[in-house]
C-alpha cells in the first residue's frame, strides 16, 4: 500500500515569526516575559510557524484559512495542556505581519 505524503503545511496570510502585543517585549524570552508581565503572556504573544500558530500554553495546526476582507478565520487543532480540540480562531488582517485579535493588536518582531 502506498504510503500517504504528510499534508502540506496552510498557507497563512501572515509571514512566520513570533508576534507580539507589545513590541518592548520582542527582544524576550519566554521566561522573561513572564517575569515582565505574569501570567498574561497568553494574550500577548502568537508564534505563526510553518502552518502552525503556537501561543504560551497552546499549540494549534492549521487545518485551513478563510479570508473574508479583513477577516481572517482559521480552522485548526490545538493541544492544551495535553487535551486536543478543534477551534476556530478569528483575527483582522492588517498586513502580512500584523493582526488584530480581539482589542489587541500584535505585530511581528524583527
């Protein structure tokens, strides 16, 4: 039997890198910002990565995008503390690397 080739990764409207609400925040490890900001590293920080969007405490493979004009919907999977679930994450576009999510706006580090 053949073997079925791994699904490439979803193409995301945004370029990979690590974003972040805060851009006093870029130069920062994970444990730093933590330090910084405590426990609200969750709402400040997005990893986007090869068809993956990762976040402090969740992992999430992009199953697939749907753009309306500036809204972006992503249909992943994502693991949390050892639990898969299937999600739809929302942001508004602003540029190939920037997004609104909810009231925050994050940017990608250079």
């Amino acid at each position: 039997a053949a073997i079925a080739a791994a699904q490439p990764p979803v193409a995301l409207p945004f370029a990979d890198g690590r974003y972040l609400s805060d851009a006093s925040l870029c130069g920062l490890n994970h444990g730093e910002i933590v330090d910084r900001i405590g426990d609200d590293i969750h709402y400040v920080l997005y990893d986007i990565n090869d068809g993956s969007v990762n976040g402090a405490d969740f992992f999430c493979k992009v199953r697939d995008v749907n753009r309306a004009g500036d809204l972006v919907r992503l249909n992943t999977e994502c693991e949390a503390e050892g639990t898969a679930n299937a999600s739809t994450m929302e942001m508004t576009y602003i540029s190939e690397t920037a997004f609104r999510q909810g009231e925050r706006i994050f940017s990608r580090c250079e």
